[in-house]
C-alpha cells in the first residue's frame, strides 16, 4: 500500500514579507523611535493638543521633578524631551493622565 502525498507550495514574497512585518512591529514595540521628541511628536505619542500637554503634564506641579529629567523645560521657545525617559514616564503615568476629566485641562 502506498502512503498518500501531500504536497505544499509556499510562496517565498508571502513569507518575506510578512517576516518583514513581524520584525517591523518587534523592533517598534521594543524601543521609542528616536533619541529626541519635539512637541509635535510628543502630541503624535499622547494624542493630545498641546494646551492640553502644557498644562496637564509639562507644567503641573505634580510632575516637576520628572519633567526635569525628560525635558529641557522649554527653554529658547521649544520644547524637547528625551524620547526614553518620556515614553517611561507616559507608560507610568497613564492611568492618572487618562482617568478624571473634570480634574485635567482638555
């Protein structure tokens, strides 16, 4: 009795690319791309305006100490923070940013 084939065809583009987007997304959830963000990324990451990243976070006396650590406190008109130490403080911070509305700037 002879065993039954099976035969697979694997189509080599399909593999290569969908490897390609599996380490596409590895690489951007291991790490904050850049080493700086200026204000519009830092709105891009939080999906937040700026009044409302001013006020709720870059200003608030709550947040003083950290923001001196991530940010160069808007010095010379701009705002830069370091991209690391952000995203550290954004992934900690969440619950609070996110939680009351009456008690944040919108």
């Amino acid at each position: 009795m002879d065993s039954p084939v099976i035969q697979v065809v694997i189509d080599n583009e399909f593999v290569r690319q969908l490897a390609h987007e599996e380490v596409s997304r590895i690489v951007q959830d291991c790490a904050p791309s850049g080493v700086w963000w200026d204000m519009k990324r830092l709105e891009s990451e939080t999906c937040r305006k700026r009044d409302w990243l001013i006020a709720n976070i870059l200003l608030n006396p709550d947040f003083k100490q950290e923001m001196r650590l991530c940010s160069n406190g808007g010095e010379g008109g701009r705002w830069m923070f370091r991209a690391s130490e952000m995203s550290k403080f954004l992934d900690k911070n969440f619950e609070a940013l996110n939680k009351s509305p009456s008690k944040l700037i919108r």
